[in-house]
C-alpha cells in the first residue's frame, strides 16, 4: 500500500513498484493529490490515513508510507496542522498496521530533520536539528518507527530525501512500459526547478535568488538534488530490503553526493527550455544553509543503490512534463 500515491513523489514509487512486479493499493485522501496521477493498474481507495485499517486488512503485506503535509512556511504558521496530520496520522496508520499484523513500512522522511547541518556532506549520524514544524514532524515518526521496530518487531526504513526533481516519462529508462507520464504538479509552488521552469513558460514574470553572497564559487546556495525514478528504485530496494529485518530501523539519505547551485540550476533550465530567465536578486532567507549535500554512501551499502540522473536530466524532464500537461497554454495565477 502507498499512501499519497496520487501525489508527485508517491504516484511515481507506485508506478515504478507496478513495473517491477508490486501489486499496489494507492490510499489518498485527494487534498493535494490528484486523481489522474494514481498509477494506472493500482487499485485506488480515496480515505484519510486514519481509516487505513480496511485496506489493511485486504491482504496487504508492507506500506510505502509518503501522505503528508509538507509546506514549511505553512508549518511555521500552522504547526498544529502537521504535528495532527504527519505525525497524529503515521501513529493512526502504525497502529492500525501491527492490529492487521503489516509489519514492513518505508517512511518518507526528510533532510529538513538535519536542521542546519554541522558538516558536509551531511551522515546519517549527525545529530537532527530541524529549524520548522516540518522537519520535526517527520522526524518525531522517525523516532516512533525506531521504537515499534523495537517493541513490536517493525521492519522499518525512513529514506531522507534531499531536493526531488523530474518526472517519469514513457519511452525513459526506467519508465516502464505503462505510457503514464507523472510528475511534479504542487498548487503552491516552493521548488527552484519548477518554479525556474515556470518563468520561462511564461506562467510567472520571474523568479527571485535569495542570497548572492554566500561563501560558495558562485555566491547562491548549493543544493543536493535528485531524480524521482532515481528516488523510486531506492523505495523499491527499501521495502525489498525490510524483508527478514523484523525489530530493525534503517535511515538512510537519499541525495546525489554532491550538489549544485542556484545560479547552476538556472543555467540548466535556460539551456534545456532554450529561453531566458528574468531573476530578481534578494537578500538571504533566515535559516537558509550555504550547503546541503548528503552522503549517500549508507544507502549503497544498505541497499545497493546509487543515483544515475544527472541535473540535466531532471530539468529536461521536469520541463518534457510541463508541456504533456498543458501547463505552458497560458499564465499562472499570481
């Protein structure tokens, strides 16, 4: 079972799992999923995580748990929000999983649980810090999943995600052979990708950079960012790997290992859309880290899994998706 399996990230797990051999159940409510992203093939059941029990009870044998709220500026003003739904709604779904006795979950955490990080590359050793509501809802389930693997022999593995991009595609490797095209679609827009590719649609007038003077070779923040098939085939290793781990949480980070900068996320999008980008340049956010880079050398280890997509790739597919969709016909509201 996969829930949020209608939004970005869990539609394209669902479909990836579908290709290779998974038989799925897709749970979502729709509050910021879509229906038309539910992976063809997958049985659909729109509910709230809370009323998970039913599906549960159909014969599942593990969860790919990605439903969440995940908006930080919303989770600074509405804390209540996100401490209810992504920590309120995973212990809901935990219980109603060791009542049904499905005792396999993946987790989708966060790199917002590191906070700001003390080194780079950031390890999974290093101690979380997060700086919003966000972050630390995702990582108060991390330590729930820590404590059921121990009291209730939970096999568990929370896989933290650095920055995601791209789309699944037909005809891409790893696509399968589906024809689904899935990709990032969010009604409020935080990520630079997205929103780079959005200026240059025509749908916003422009994008601001926040910071030119941080101690980096261009002076812009440096992100670690990452395909979502890429993302997929780790959360298809993950819940292969939970399999004869009863009683064991893994954490792992999923990034590249390395990164890229703000001013190199923009030349890529120019060079992939071939259209300028009108950008506004500001001062630093509060709380925004010069670097972000994950080690990822746990997950190989663990799981056996290295990324293959470069930025490139992740912009060029991010943007292939935006035109099968029909975002470019005409201006976004602003």
């Amino acid at each position: 079972m996969v829930t949020g399996g209608a939004g970005y990230v869990g539609s394209v797990i669902g479909r990836y799992l579908l290709d290779t051999g998974h038989e799925v159940t897709v749970l979502d409510d729709l509050s910021t999923g879509h229906a038309d992203a539910v992976p063809s093939g997958a049985r659909f059941v729109q509910a709230d995580i809370r009323a998970a029990g039913a599906t549960l009870a159909s014969g599942i044998d593990a969860v790919v748990h990605c439903a969440a709220k995940s908006l930080v500026a919303e989770s600074v003003a509405k804390p209540e929000l996100y401490w209810d739904n992504n920590v309120g709604g995973s212990l809901a779904l935990l219980e109603a999983m060791r009542a049904h006795d499905v005792r396999r979950i993946v987790f989708s955490s966060t790199a917002a649980t590191y906070g700001e990080p003390t080194s780079v590359p950031i390890v999974e050793a290093d101690p979380p810090a997060p700086t919003n509501p966000y972050g630390a809802s995702k990582l108060a389930v991390d330590h729930i999943l820590t404590s059921y693997a121990a009291a209730h022999l939970f096999a568990a593995v929370s896989l933290r995600y650095f920055n995601v991009a791209g789309a699944l595609l037909p005809g891409e490797p790893g696509a399968g052979t589906s024809g689904q095209t899935l990709g990032e679609r969010h009604t409020v827009e935080t990520h630079l990708i997205p929103i780079a590719l959005q200026v240059a649609a025509g749908q916003r007038d422009s994008l601001q950079v926040y910071g030119t003077d941080y101690p980096t070779p261009d002076g812009t923040c440096i992100r670690d960012y990452i395909h979502v098939l890429d993302l997929a085939d780790a959360h298809a290793r993950a819940l292969d790997w939970t399999a004869g781990q009863a009683g064991r949480h893994l954490i792992c980070n999923l990034g590249s290992g390395a990164g890229s900068s703000v001013r190199e996320v923009l030349t890529t999008s120019r060079e992939v859309t071939g259209r300028d980008l009108k950008v506004l340049e500001t001062g630093h956010r509060p709380g925004d880290p010069a670097v972000l880079i994950a080690s990822n050398e746990r997950a190989g280890t663990e799981l056996g899994w290295t990324p293959s997509r470069d930025l490139t790739a992740m912009v060029r597919d991010a943007w292939r998706f935006q035109q099968s969709i029909g975002e470019l016909a005409g201006p976004a509201s602003r």
